[in-house]
C-alpha cells in the first residue's frame, strides 16, 4: 500500500469518526480532543492529516454530503422512472424519511446546523456549505425543469425559484423539528410541496 494512500485511509477513518461529533456537538462545541479521542488516536495525529480544525471541519462537510446525499441523488436520477416529476417526490420523500427513522428527528442535516453556527463567524465554513448545498441544488432544479418541459409542473412556475423555496423552507423546517422533537415540521413541508407544486 503506498503512502499517500495509507495517508487517505487514516484521513479518512478519523474523519468519519469525527464528523458525527461535529454534527451533534457543534463546531464550537468540539475540540481537537473531541474528535482524536473518538478515533483512538494520539493529538499529533491530527495535524499531521489536517492543518487546522477549520480545515477538519471543511473535509467533514464533503464526507457528509457524499454520505448523506449519495443514495437520495441515485433516486433523483433513478433511470427506471422515466416520470421526472416521480422521481422528485421519491428524492424529497426519502430525505424524509432518513431525517425520521435514521437521525429519529434529533440531528437535522450537519450543513444547516453549521450553517447557523458558523455562517457569520467563518467565511471559508459558510463558502464550502453554500458550495455543497449548491451542487445538491442544481441537481433538483434540473430534474424538475425536465419535469416542467414535459408538463409534468405548472409552465407558470419559476422551477429555479419553487426548488429554492422548498429548500429553504426544510431547512427551516429541520431546525423546528430538532426544538420539537417531532416530524411534524418536515411532514408539513411535504404536504405543501405536494399541494402547491407537485401536485
């Protein structure tokens, strides 16, 4: 195994440990400690992998949307179901659905979490997110526009502008499930998107 591999590996390891600290605790609320503690392995490893806790911080971020955002992308652009408009109720019904039965309505997504911790106090943090969600974005607005060509959403709609607003109002929606512990934010959200735009 060669060294540059081996270095990914252990990079690797200790920040899929790490990010899951992160994503409950804060960035605020973690150390450097934190998060070599939880991979069993010695401080200075850490600043060998990483430069900074920014910089864990930052690669975090792009593991977690790799994780989280791999399989809901797959349904997005399933290509056994040629209805573009099925596919966008399946992408948004699945983000659901792992919000409820895998995270049980107490994490939310680890971008909008950090995004409304560090936003106004780190500039590179509040890039790479909007980077990330983003890149996800641009995504939903091109199958939703195949979708409108085909009729399968109102021609009247602004497709760029209905996407935004539904992202927006999930994330808001996940900070009031996380306050109410319940899934009744994120189901709502879901109602309206389906009465309102897809219909």
């Amino acid at each position: 195994m060669s060294k540059t591999l081996k270095h990914e590996i252990k990079a690797d390891a200790l920040l899929e440990k790490g990010l899951h600290i992160i994503w409950s605790k804060g960035y605020n609320g973690t150390s450097v400690n934190d998060i070599v503690k939880a991979a069993n392995v010695p401080k200075g490893s850490f600043y060998f992998y990483f430069d900074s806790k920014e910089d864990f911080a930052i690669k975090a971020l792009h593991k977690y949307f790799e994780m989280q955002t791999g399989d809901a992308l797959k349904i997005l652009h399933d290509p056994s179901v040629r209805s573009p408009k099925k596919r966008l109720l399946r992408f948004y019904e699945y983000r659901i659905e792992v919000l409820k039965e895998e995270l049980e309505c107490k994490m939310g997504c680890m971008g909008c979490n950090l995004s409304n911790e560090m936003s106004e106090h780190n500039e590179n943090i509040r890039q790479a997110i909007l980077t990330l969600h983003n890149r996800v974005k641009n995504e939903i607005i091109n199958v939703a526009e195949e979708a409108q060509r085909l009729g399968e959403i109102d021609s009247d709609i602004d497709v760029v502008n209905m996407v935004e607003f539904i992202e927006d109002a999930g994330k808001g929606a996940m900070t009031t499930m996380k306050e109410m512990k319940s899934a009744q934010p994120i189901d709502n959200v879901m109602k309206m998107t389906k009465l309102l735009f897809l219909r």
